[in-house]
C-alpha cells in the first residue's frame, strides 16, 4: 500500500470512527452512560468482536495492518493531550491534605486484587488454553496478579471531569489514588518483565526513573515556570510561543516515561500538574481541549476495540472462569478501596464511589494483557476473558456513580 493509498484509507477510517461514536454515544447517553463508556464500546463494534465477525471482507477493507500503527500513534497522542489536561486541573492542594487517604486506597487497590489474582492463576496454571505450555506457575501469578491491579487511569479521570468532579476533594482523592495504584501496578509489571527476561535493569529504570521524573518536574520545572504563569496572567492571553512551548514538555514528558516503561500518560499528567495555574491554565484548556476530545482521543478507545476479539469465550467452563475474574476484581478492587477508604475517614457515600472509580479498568488493561500476549505467556482465550472484565467493571461505573452523586454536571463531555 503506497503512502497516497495509506492516507485516503485513514482518512476514511477516521470518518467511520468519528461516526460510529458519535452514534453510540447518543444511545448509551439515554442509558445512563458515559460518553467514555461509549467509546470504548464502539471500538467493540468496530473490531473483530461485531464487524469483523458479520463482514470480515469490510473490516479487512475497513482497517488493514498497514493502517494501524497510524491509529495506534494518534490514539496515543489523544491519549497524552487530554491526560496533561486533567494534569492542569488536578489540585496539588488537595493532595497535599489527602495523602495519607490516597495511600491507603491505593494500597489496598494494589495488594487486595493481586492476592485474588495471584490465587486464581494458582487454579489455572497449566491450562495450555490460558496460559503458554513454557508460562511456569510463578510467572502466571506474577502476571495475573499484576493483570487484576490495574486501574484504567485515563478512564477514571475522563469520568472525574465528566461528572465535574475535577477540583473536588473527591476527584482529588481519586485522582491520586489511581495514579499511584497504576504506578505501582506498571512497578509490578516491570519487576515481572524482568523475571521474564532476566533482565533487573527494566525494573531500575522503571522504578527509580519515574520517582527521579516526578521529583524534578514537580519539584524543579514546576517552580521555573511560574514566572511565565505571571506573564501570561497579566497579558490576558495565551501567545502562540507559550503554546508550543507546553506543547513541548508535554511530549518530552511523555517519552521519557515511556521510554522507562511507565506509560505515557504518566508523564503527560505529571507534565500538566506542573503548570502554572489560574490564566495560564484557563488558556491551554481552552486551545487544547475542544480538539483533543473531538477528534484525538476516541481513536484512544477505538484502537482497543479492534484488538479485542471477545468471541475466543466460547465454552462453559471459560464462561465460569470469566465469571470468576470479574467477581474476584470487583471485590479485590471496589471492595479493597471502599474499605481502605472508610478506615482512612471518608464518609461512606464517598468511600463507595472511590470503590466504584478504582474498579474501571479499559486500555490500561488492554496495554497489560496485550504485553503478555506478545511475549506468549498468556493464550488469546485468557486475553478475551479479562477484556471481557475491563469491560464489564467500565460499563458498571457510571450507574452506580451517578446513582452516589447525581447527574452529571452541565456543560461538560455531552
């Protein structure tokens, strides 16, 4: 396929995309859901779960190998761009009041589940359908341990802000709990690449080079960049220099935390909580925001919709197995949290919808599992089975949240 032919394909495929979660996101709004849920089922619909099962030709035509990487990498900029949004509006004061709260919940969002985890890959070990003939038992439960651990970060922050819930105490509290459980998470994930490939230089890099990140650029940048916060407060206005130059340590931010295995999103948030507030702020949601939640960011949900193929779950006893893992993440995730959080002082209500945040999963699953199908420690049959709990864990977010706090504030995310 010529470089000519690639780009009239994409821009196709970008059409279908924009429509198809549009359209979805019009009737999962009349049930109660969250434009992030829709997305993430629309990429359902796309992938080889529902077009690629009834039209394999179209969906052949429709999305061929050659244009992937080409979604993959936009997907990932959507990605990056609103996480350093939600960066810009995480409020540093609250944590500073909430940490002991956010480390307890995290805590307890990490070890609960992985113990759950750790215990059904204990029962399933040695099942050539689950888990590779050369998986040996230790690397099966450090890696579905790690599996069950994972919060979908990305996910729990759109749902914040969403719901308006950004600059709360709450959202605050959640916010930081979900990043530090999926720091710790993607910790594990290193410490078990490591094992896998005897190499403990992946584990250093990832560990010591993310705490390294966050002290520099929240301890260092964070204060050299307020007087440009002071200039632009009292011009009144974001110029184009200012722009790119944000723009910039965005990107810097999120290579250098995927380069040390962490995940991009981490340093795009991280990136975001370092600039300067009040205009400064105000202005780059107002140049950044309309587009990335347009146009960039449902190619993030899309993407994980078509490496999905839900179909593999297709005997009683992978059923039963299914069932199983989503018992055992809800109640290692929303159970854990919920009573991490009431030990820590948080009202019940509150502590329900912490539970209830923590316990959505989406991409951040995806990328997991997607790691441990590539390096062949895992069978597509038990990468189906915990898409299959991502999903589910998702979709349960939203009623039951808006159901502890109400409808979703006007003027946001339709």
């Amino acid at each position: 396929m010529t470089p000519y032919d690639l780009s009239v394909r994409f821009f196709l495929e970008a059409a279908l995309i924009l429509a198809t979660c549009r359209l979805t996101g019009l009737v999962f709004a009349r049930l109660g859901q969250s434009q992030v849920v829709s997305e993430m089922i629309a990429g359902v619909l796309l992938g080889p779960s529902l077009l690629g099962s009834l039209a394999p030709d179209l969906s052949a035509y429709l999305f061929p190998p050659e244009t992937r990487p080409i979604l993959y990498v936009i997907a990932q900029l959507g990605l990056v761009l609103y996480m350093f949004l939600v960066g810009t509006e995480f409020d540093l004061g609250l944590l500073r009041s909430r940490w002991r709260s956010a480390a307890m919940v995290s805590a307890a969002g990490i070890v609960v589940p992985f113990v759950l985890g750790a215990l059904l890959a204990l029962y399933c070990a040695g099942d050539p359908r689950l888990f590779s003939p050369a998986t040996t038992t230790g690397q099966a439960v450090l890696f579905f341990g790690a599996a069950m651990s994972i919060t979908a970060f990305p996910m729990l922050a759109r749902l914040i802000v969403e719901q308006g819930l950004a600059r709360t105490s709450l959202g605050a509290l959640a916010l930081a709990a979900g990043s530090l459980d999926d720091v710790a998470a993607w910790m594990v994930l290193a410490i078990v690449l490591a094992s896998f490939g005897h190499a403990p230089a992946i584990a250093i890099y990832a560990i010591g080079g993310g705490v390294l990140f966050a002290l520099v650029v929240l301890g260092v940048l964070r204060p050299l960049l307020r007087p440009l916060g002071s200039r632009i407060e009292a011009e009144g206005r974001l110029d184009m220099a200012t722009l790119v130059t944000a723009l910039m340590l965005l990107m810097l931010g999120a290579w250098f935390t995927d380069a040390i295995q962490i995940y991009a999103v981490f340093g795009a948030f991280l990136m975001g909580a370092a600039m300067p507030r009040g205009r400064f702020a105000a202005e780059l949601v107002r140049s950044i925001k309309p587009l990335t939640l347009a146009l960039l960011l449902p190619f993030f949900f899309v993407y994980s919709g078509l490496n999905t193929r839900l179909g593999l779950v297709n005997t009683p006893s992978l059923w039963l197995l299914a069932a199983l893992v989503l018992l055992a993440a809800t109640a290692g995730k929303a159970g854990a949290c919920y009573v991490a959080a009431r030990l820590a002082g948080e009202p019940h209500r509150d502590a329900l919808a912490i539970g209830t945040l923590m316990n959505a999963r989406g991409l951040m699953e995806l990328i997991i599992l997607n790691i441990g199908l590539s390096r062949g420690l895992i069978q597509p049959a038990l990468f189906a089975i915990m898409v299959t709990m991502a999903v589910a864990t998702t979709l349960a977010t939203t009623p039951v949240f808006t159901r502890l706090h109400g409808r979703r504030a006007e003027g946001l995310v339709p």
